[in-house]
C-alpha cells in the first residue's frame, strides 16, 4: 500500500468504528454502536497504525522530493552527522 491508500484506509476503519446503531432521534446523541466496544477499539487501533504508515510515506516522499530537487539544481543536501553518544563509562579515570 502507498500513503494515500493507508489515508484512506484509516478513515474507513475510523468511519466504521463510529457508525452508530441506534440514534436517539430527538437529539440525535448515539445510543449504541453498530459493532462491539471490544472490535470498535481494534478497529481505531488499526486505524493508527494505517495513520502512522501513511505519515512515513508522506515523509519519505517529501525527502524523495528535496533530494531530486536538490540534485536538479546541482546542489548537494547536508548529510545527517549522528548525534554524539555518550561513553558508557560516565567516570574518566581521572575522578577515580
């Protein structure tokens, strides 16, 4: 799947979890849910998850983007330096 098909996918299954039952008809305020409590929550679960994957696609896309556009105008993108990690050793010999 690409992004747009984990967009749609996820608010689908968010649509479905929400569609109620029962609607009082007054109000309007929804009475009951069409599926359980139990599956309405594994449904807006996956729905994340969906919503997740198709962010990472949309940030892979826009780095996809800024490189080919980037090498268009003969430029070079700064490469990432690794963020500096501790020692494990937080003592220096010189405090024992």
């Amino acid at each position: 799947m690409n992004g747009i098909d984990h967009y749609k996918r996820a608010e689908k299954l968010l649509a479905d979890a929400h569609e109620p039952s029962v609607v009082q008809s007054v109000t309007g305020e929804v009475l009951s849910y069409k599926h359980g409590n139990e599956e309405r929550a594994h449904m807006i679960h996956t729905a994340h998850v969906h919503a997740l994957l198709a962010s990472s696609a949309a940030t892979a896309d826009a780095t996809a983007f800024r490189r080919a556009l980037a090498q268009a105008n003969g430029m070079e993108l700064p490469t990432r330096t690794p963020a500096h990690k501790p020692s494990a050793n937080l003592l220096d010999d010189e405090d024992m």
